[in-house]
C-alpha cells in the first residue's frame, strides 16, 4: 500500500465506524397497522400496506441493501405488522378491493406504534361521456 492510499483507507474506515454507530443509536418502532371497514369495524384482509421513509430517511446496513420502503399484506385480523423501523416521518398508503385507496403521513416516535386505518366504500363516478 503507497503512503497516499493509507491517508484515504484511514478516513474511510472513521466514516464506516461512523455509519455503524449512529445506526446503532438509532430510536427504533414495531409497527402495527390495523385496517377495518369504516362502516362496520371489521378486519379487511389481504389489503396492500405500504409504508414508505419520508425525506430519505432509512436504516443503513452495511455490505446490504438500503431499504426504504416495506410491502405487506393484512392477515385475516386485518393486521400487517413490521418489527423495527427507525422513528421519524411515514408514509402510510392501503389498497383493497372494493374500498378507496388510503394515504397519510404520520410520525412515528415510540417504541411500539400501532396506526389503526379506516377503509371508506368507493364513491359514485360520473362522466361526462354517455
């Protein structure tokens, strides 16, 4: 190794300890999503949950992919669940058959979360077409 690369090698290694140490400092939730039918309170199976990172903010693994986004499914309660994501800013989006797509933001800063979602009926379309 020439004596230039050894001044680059050092500096790398303090930013990877760096990165390794402020994700371990890193507040983190287990998130619970609860979706129900708004009219009847009942559980609504096998809807889409996306939960998307607000202003690039995601967990750094190192030597792994960076992930910023988590696709799930409901289960037959309703309930998909993710077991530790960093705190900060979310994106909630739903999707089922037979019920209004679903989207908010929500912040999430504690340790367990549990973010209960009501599914609206499809409203009436009109168009100007006949």
């Amino acid at each position: 190794m020439t004596p230039n690369m050894k001044h680059l090698v050092a500096p790398l290694i303090l930013i990877l300890v760096s990165a390794t140490a402020t994700l371990a400092a890193t507040p983190m939730t287990k998130l619970r999503i609860e979706v129900k039918k708004a009219t009847t309170q009942k559980p609504v199976e096998q809807a889409s949950v996306t939960v998307r990172f607000v202003e690039g903010r995601s967990p750094i693994k190192l030597g792994a992919k960076v992930r910023t986004s988590y696709y799930l499914k409901t289960g037959i309660d309703g309930v998909a669940s993710i077991p530790s994501i960093p705190q900060g800013k979310i994106l909630v989006q739903i999707r089922a058959n037979g019920f209004q797509t679903f989207g908010e933001e929500f912040e999430v800063s504690e340790e367990e979360k549990t973010i209960e979602i009501k599914l609206k009926d499809p409203q009436a379309q009109y168009s100007v077409h006949q």
